[in-house]
C-alpha cells in the first residue's frame, strides 16, 4: 500500500512538473504572439488600409516558405505541417510526430497574415505552439509513448488557456479537442497545470490584458426562451457546419487546381480577398474584426456581417494562409445572434453571447469546453441557457468540425449510423457517392 502511494505522489510531481514547464514557455511564447498580433493588426494595419494590397504576395511568401521549411519526412511519408491543428491531434492519437520548428514557423506565417489582412484569429497558432513546446519536451525528457499523448494534450491547454485567458476552458479543451465521445481524465493534472501556469505566466508575469464581452442583461428561467434558445441553436449549429464545409471545400478545390502549389495557391487566395474587400468597401472583416465583435454586442451591426465574415474566413484560411478559426466563430455566432435580435425579442447582448458560444461549440465539436467557456467569459450569467445551447449545438451540427483529424470515439447519435474510431475526414469521404 505503501509503495502505491509513493508511486502515486511520485506520477503527480512528474506532471505538474511537465504541465508546468510547458506552461511557462507556452505562456510566454503566447504572449509574444498576442502582443505582436495586436500590434501588427491595430498599430499598424488599421492605419495603413493599402497593406491590403500587398495580401497575394505575404501569400506568395508563407507558401514558400511552407514548400521548403515546413515539411518532414516520418515513416516513409512527407508530411506537411501546414495540416497545423490536424497535425497537433494526429500527434495525440500516436499517427504523427510534431516537428519542434512548427511553432516558429506558424508564428511568423500568422503574423504575415495578420499584418496584410487575412482574415483570420490567433489562438491556433498558440494552440500549435503548444504541440510543438510538448513535443520538445518529449524529445528532451524522452517520455514514453503512453505520456507522450498526454503531454500533448496539455501543450493544447496550455496554449488555448493562455491564448484566451480561461485556464479552465482550456483544461479541458486539451483533452475534448482530440476526440468526440472521449476524455481521457489521466491528462487532467498536466493539463490544468499546464492551462493555469500558461494564463498567470501570460497575464500575471507578462501583463497581458484580454478581450472582456459583457453580457449587459440575461432574460429570466421561463420554458418558452428555452425553446427560442434550442431553436436559435439550431440555428448557430447549421451556421457552423456552413463554414466548416465551405473552409474545407476550398482548401481541397484550391490544392487540386493548384497541384498543391501553395506559393499559387495563396497569391490566388489573397487576390480575392483584395476583391471582396473592394466589394465590400469595408476592412472590418479583415484581420480578426474585434471592434465589430465587441460592437455586436452593444448596437446593431450590419444585418450580413456573420456571412461576410464566414466567406472571408474561409477563403482565407481554405487557400493557405494561417491562424486561428475561433475568433472568427466568435464574430460570426455573435453578428449572427445580433442579427436576429431584430426579429426576437430578447436582449441583444445575450443574443451576441448564445452566438458566439453555440457557433464555436458546433465548429469545435467541444460542448464541455464551449460551455466552461460561456461560464469563464460571462462570469456565469446565464449559464442554464448556454448549457443547453451547447448540447443542441454539438449534436445537430453532425459530425462536421474544424479538424478532420477528429477521432469519433462515440457518435453524436445512434441516428447518424457511424462506425466508432473513425476520424470527421473518413466519415466525409464516405457520403460521398
């Protein structure tokens, strides 16, 4: 018995020794990215509309430099980190390895996006930091092949906690991001280690200050918002599977015509970009679009923006230009729940809130983590409506998501009729006649 417990204490102190040594650097490393991004995108971007202009050629620039830097070759196969998260889960799931120089890489192409006008958010790149802090942990302690996923999955806390200021959100994303139907509670330790440490190194240590949405007035319990919330989270969902659809359709359509050229790909990609700006007269779907975000949930925005957003985005990230997806959600759930404030009446700021959420939780396929989200960002207001939203939000957006690396464990529904431990990819390539 004793011998148990010594083995016990001696597995925890090895975790929150691991979650805490990915914590600090990944907390770092994020800050660095967060502050460069705001200032690549509000000092400098926003001052100076003709860097638009320049978009197809940062294109040209991180798709050389993806052709030449940003592949490795692993079990007789060339592997292209520019799969970025799907490569993070492939990792956990023991299919690939995380080359360390991922992280550098995805930094400098971001901020090339960010500072010409992708439209695009950040966290991904934290998120992918994280895997590649791990995996140089890995390396450097040689972990064995079991601790090895674990380890991973707390570099994705650590960078999703620091990236957005919710260590419990992001405890618990590390471990929900991978797989739908699973959650392996071995990682929670070096996973809350490394999502707390990462938050307070960047916050605390480096004084980072996040993004705040405020919810100004939730509606009280009654049955009949409960069945406008499930129905507005119909809604949110089908809006989730649309972008996710579109994304990857021109991802696949753009590498096909292009014979994976990713230097043509993403000059193609940013042309249009450059195009739909000019339509739309407007850079406020450029970059990550905070001060419509943070708008949307004050006064009335314009009645299209979620589908501005959504096509920008996915034109964007589909031809090769790299970022996070989750700010973009949050910008079209939230225009989107702004919009139907004008035919529901319920306060426009809860509406923005449920938006931003259930897009996210749909997309993400993450209803525990979107939900502890809703609770760490509102300061618990409401959270009876935004429990609900998520699970309507999870289970009607299929089995759709961001990252088609994602293990189905459990399906959704017995209705949906899928073999368990397929991955989003198979399942779609299945429909297909």
């Amino acid at each position: 018995m004793l011998l148990k417990y010594k083995n016990f204490f001696s597995i925890l102190g090895q975790w929150i020794f691991f979650g805490s040594i990915v914590g600090i650097v990944v907390g770092s490393t994020t800050n660095f990215l967060l502050e460069t991004n705001d200032y690549l995108g509000d000092d400098i971007r926003s001052k100076r509309d003709w860097l638009i202009f320049l978009l197809p050629f940062g294109g040209i620039i991180i798709g050389y430099i993806y052709m030449n830097y940003g592949k490795v070759f692993l079990n007789n196969t060339l592997n292209d980190t520019a799969k970025l998260n799907n490569l993070v889960i492939d990792s956990v799931h023991g299919k690939k390895e995380v080359p360390r120089r991922m992280g550098p890489i995805v930094y400098f192409a971001t901020f090339v996006t960010v500072l010409f006008g992708g439209s695009t958010g950040r966290e991904g790149a934290a998120v992918q930091m994280g895997g590649s802090v791990a995996a140089t942990v890995n390396k450097f302690f040689k972990v064995n092949v079991f601790d090895k996923k674990i380890l991973m999955m707390s570099g994705i806390s650590a960078g999703f906690g620091a990236a957005f200021g919710t260590p419990i959100t992001g405890a618990v994303f590390g471990m929900e991001m991978t797989a739908l139907g699973k959650l392996k509670f071995e990682a929670l330790v070096p996973c809350l280690t490394a999502s707390f440490v990462g938050h307070y190194v960047t916050t605390a240590a480096w004084g980072h200050k996040h993004e705040e949405f405020i919810i100004q007035t939730v509606p009280e319990i009654s049955i009949s918002t409960f069945i406008i919330v499930i129905l507005l989270s119909v809604i949110f969902s089908l809006i989730s599977v649309l972008y996710c659809q579109l994304r990857h359709g021109i991802e696949k359509f753009s590498e096909k015509l292009f014979k994976k050229n990713h230097m043509k790909r993403a000059f193609f990609g940013g042309i249009v970009i450059v195009v739909l700006t000019l339509i739309v007269s407007s850079q406020d779907y450029n970059g990550r679009g905070l001060q419509m975000l943070e708008q949307s949930f004050m006064e009335d925005v314009p009645p299209f923006a979620f589908l501005v957003k959504l096509i920008f985005t996915a034109v964007t990230l589909g031809t090769g230009f790299v970022g996070g997806e989750a700010i973009p959600l949050f910008f079209i759930g939230a225009t989107l729940g702004n919009t139907l404030h004008t035919f529901i009446d319920l306060p426009i700021s809860f509406l923005a809130a449920l938006g931003l959420i259930a897009v996210f939780c749909g997309g993400a396929n993450t209803p525990i983590a979107a939900f502890l989200l809703a609770m760490e960002m509102f300061d618990g207001k409401g959270l009876e409506y935004f429990f609900v939203a998520c699970l309507v939000s999870y289970l009607f957006s299929g089995h759709h998501g961001l990252w088609p690396s994602q293990k189905i464990y459990e399906p959704k529904s017995r209705l949906y009729n899928t073999l368990r431990a397929e991955t989003i990819e198979n399942v779609e390539k299945k429909k297909k006649p």
